[in-house]
C-alpha cells in the first residue's frame, strides 16, 4: 500500500487535488481512499489531502495517515511540518535553487508557480499550481498514465481543461530531480 501527502494553504486546490489523485488512480485499476484534512476552512490556512492506493488489494486501513511514502508540497513555508517515511519521495514546488538536506528521501523539484503564470492560471498572487503538480507527480510516481490525468482533469475542469492538461504536460517535462 502507498500513502501519498498533498500538503499546501487553502486556495491552492489541495482537497481538489487529492480527489482528483484518488479518480486517477482508480481507473489505474487502484483501490483507493481519499482524506482531506484541514483546520480553519479559509484561504491561506494549512490544508493537507492524503491518498491511499493498493493495487489488487482492498485498503481496511482507516487510521490518519502519518507518515506518507511520498509527499507534494504545494507550499514549502510548510516544510519543517511534512515528515516522509525513510527512503520517501518528496515534489516540492519551488522557484530558483534549492540546497538539498541531509535526508534519504528523494527530492524533485518543479517550478510550478511559473508554469501556471507563463499559462495564466491564477494571479501573481495565487497561482493556480494543482494540476501542473498533479503533472510533475505523474513522471515522479511513474505508476500512473498522463492519460488518465487528461481525463480526470477533463472531467473535473470541463471547460478550461485544455489549459491545465497544458500546465501538467510542462510540468510533467520539466521536474527533476536533485
């Protein structure tokens, strides 16, 4: 079983993001569960998401998740309070450089701030960021087809679909790893 962490403030489409993660991974073939956790329900606040996948197998499990295999920080002014299991994986949206810690984590990296801006996705001030992350993810986890990410954004963006799958083909291009 897999446990995956979105972790970002309210506004960047964190519970969003996790739903559509769960769909993704279902018509993978994925048992799936979606939990989004969040305090104050207002923009700005800390909002976390969690998605359970279990291939083959049904997922009994309904304990919070604590310590996911794999992380995506959304913003990383959250970072000293996002723990990842040893050996994890951890998407960090980031613009400029990052100095890596000393972790056994692997670290990816994806500026997707300047992905949605370049697309006008948001404003400067927020960003609409989700699904170029939802984009970079893909490659990262590599257990999911950018195909079923078209179609889960087509079916729950509908209209301006084509600009997001737009945002994840970039990301999807452009995360690496340090």
């Amino acid at each position: 079983m897999r446990e995956i962490g979105l972790h970002g403030r309210g506004g960047q489409g964190i519970v969003l993001s996790g739903e559509m993660l769960a769909n993704i991974y279902f018509y993978e073939g994925y048992n799936v569960q979606f939990m989004p956790s969040y305090g104050a329900e207002r923009r700005g606040s800390p909002s976390n998401a969690y998605v359970r996948v279990e291939k083959g197998k049904r997922i009994y499990n309904r304990y919070t998740v604590t310590l996911p295999d794999m992380v995506v920080v959304f913003n990383t002014s959250l970072l000293e309070n996002i723990r990842v299991k040893e050996n994890g994986v951890v998407l960090l949206n980031i613009s400029g450089s990052i100095k890596k810690a000393e972790t056994n984590a692997r670290i990816f990296v994806v500026d997707a701030n300047t992905i949605a801006l370049s697309l006008n996705l948001g404003t400067p001030a927020m960003p609409i960021i989700n699904t170029a992350l939802l984009g970079a993810f893909c490659k990262v986890a590599g257990d999911y087809s950018f195909e079923n990410l078209a179609r889960v954004l087509d079916e729950k963006i509908g209209k301006h679909s084509d600009v997001n799958i737009e945002a994840a083909r970039l990301a999807y291009d452009r995360v690496r790893e340090l």
